[in-house]
C-alpha cells in the first residue's frame, strides 16, 4: 500500500523512516521531521510489515510531504531503508528512525554545510540515552573538528555516527545501499563504505536524541557480535591496513559483554583477540578490565 501526496515540485532532501510496530513513538519521530525550519523536503515512512496500531497512526497523519509505503511482509529495517530510497526524489539523503527526534535546525544546518563546503556527507553529534544518562556521541576524544574530516581511520576503530544524523547526496547510494543482510550495525557498515570513498563534514552540534534503553543493549549482544564478525569479514581489506582497529573492535565488544554480565561470551573473545594481536589485545584488554570493574 502507497499513500502520497503528490509535491509541486521535487524537493531537495528525502527523508527516509522505517517503522515496525512503534505506534507508541512513531508519531513524535514524524512530527520532529515535519517541524523542521528547512521545509524543501519529502517524508518517506516505510512501513515494514507492523502488527500494531502504526498504520492507523500514519492515516491520522495529512501533510502533502508525507508518502508512506506499506507492506505486509516484515523484511527488516536494512530492506525498508533501501525501499525508501529507491522511491525518493530528493537530491539529498536523510535517515530517521521511529524513536528518535531531530532539533528544528538539523537539516537547515545540515543543507547548509553541504552547500557551503560540497561535501556529499554530512553527520552532526547526537544525545544518546543509555543506562539513564545522555551521552554526546562523537566523544570529544573522537577529535573531530566542525568541518571537513578524513572519516576512515577513526571509523575503522567503531561507530560513532548513528543513521538519523547522517545527510548523504544520493549518487553515493546509487550502489551501496543498506546492507540487508546484517543483523545490526547497518550505520557503521555504510559509513566504512562510504568513509573510504568520500571526506565527512561534521556538525559539532547535537541536532538529534536518539534513545536507547538497557534492555536493548545486553539482548541484542549476540546479533551485535554476528554483526561484527560480518563487517570485518566484509572489510578486511580496510582493516588489514591498521590491524589494531580490529582487535579493538573486538575488545571493545567484549566490554560490552561482561558489562552485561555475559562474561563467558566476553571473556571468550578477549581472549581470541589475545591469540590473534597479542600486543594490541593486552592493551585493549587492561582498558576493557579496568572499565567493567568500575561500572
């Protein structure tokens, strides 16, 4: 099912939300979007196959940017994404996700950045609650400056830019899309492709809250470690430049582990990573100790 009203003319951003089963948060993403001072845009929400009340919420929804596409089949977050894109108009790219809320500026500011310096890749900070606190994601030991930045080698160390801050110029998706075959981590996968074709340029500004609750984290651990060994495998050729930023991956999911109490599955890889880079894992893996034992 399609439901659009047609634009007078093509606007110059696409903004791209799937949604499975958040009726609850759906709206308040949606509305973050629509209250946007930038208005030279379209909404794409894609219904991934939801049970709940979603498509009742998005018929209640009249606004002349909004399409949503339906479908009864849940085929995952990564398929949805890259049915969204296919269907936009947009010259330029934007992500959102159903529980999460843009500041009124982020795509005015964003637009703004990519028209002043010709970047095909912008990404702003982001607030990010977990375990009860807002955390400004990059941390400032990211050393990133507001502006243009080589993004690769810090990238090859973890993810730190999330789907709903990014704004991509559409001819670098025209061949990589989503990854629909992963599990999670479809934001850090794009940003490595990308990374290693194109410079970023960052706002250092914290122009969407993303929410993240604890349940989340320690169930989605094993769906996180299939995803890691997925993207490595996926790009060893990025990370067999810098060989330590593989065992720091790893290091660090196994902080993530006994963090959660999955100390078997933590300790298990610390110490695959020890076998494989043992002078890179010995550091990783004194930091990893001291982190978990302050928690």
């Amino acid at each position: 099912m399609t439901k659009s009203t047609a634009l007078k003319t093509l606007p110059f951003v696409s903004v791209v939300l799937p949604t499975h089963n958040r009726a609850d948060s759906l709206r308040g993403a949606i509305g973050s979007v629509l209250a946007q001072t930038y208005q030279d845009f379209e909404l794409i929400v894609v219904d991934d196959g939801s049970t709940d009340e979603t498509l009742t919420v998005l018929g209640q929804l009249s606004d002349e940017r909004l399409q949503v596409i339906s479908y009864a089949e849940n085929r995952g977050a990564n398929a949805a994404r890259n049915i969204g894109i296919a269907a936009a108009k947009g010259t330029f790219i934007a992500l959102q996700d159903s529980d999460d809320f843009w500041h009124a500026e982020k795509l005015k500011d964003q637009v703004a950045a990519c028209q002043m310096s010709g970047a095909f890749v912008c990404f702003c900070a982001m607030q990010r609650l977990a375990r009860g606190k807002n955390n400004l994601v990059p941390k400032k030991s990211h050393n990133l400056n507001q502006g243009v930045n080589v993004m690769l080698p810090k990238l090859l160390f973890g993810n730190f830019i999330g789907n709903p801050t990014l704004l991509i110029h559409k001819s670098c998706l025209h061949f990589d899309n989503f990854d629909e075959a992963l599990p999670r981590l479809q934001d850090w996968e794009l940003c490595l492709r990308l990374g290693s074709r194109y410079d970023f340029f960052f706002i250092d500004k914290a122009l969407v809250k993303v929410g993240r609750g604890e349940t989340q984290i320690s169930s989605g651990l094993e769906s996180y470690v299939k995803a890691l060994t997925q993207i490595i495998d996926k790009h060893n050729n990025l990370f067999s430049e810098c060989p330590s930023s593989a065992s720091t991956v790893w290091l660090n999911a196994a902080a993530m582990c006994i963090s959660a109490g999955q100390w078997k599955r933590g300790l298990r890889l610390a110490i695959t990573q020890m076998t494989r880079n043992p002078i890179d894992a010995l550091t990783g893996l004194t930091t990893l100790s001291i982190r978990a034992l302050s928690r």
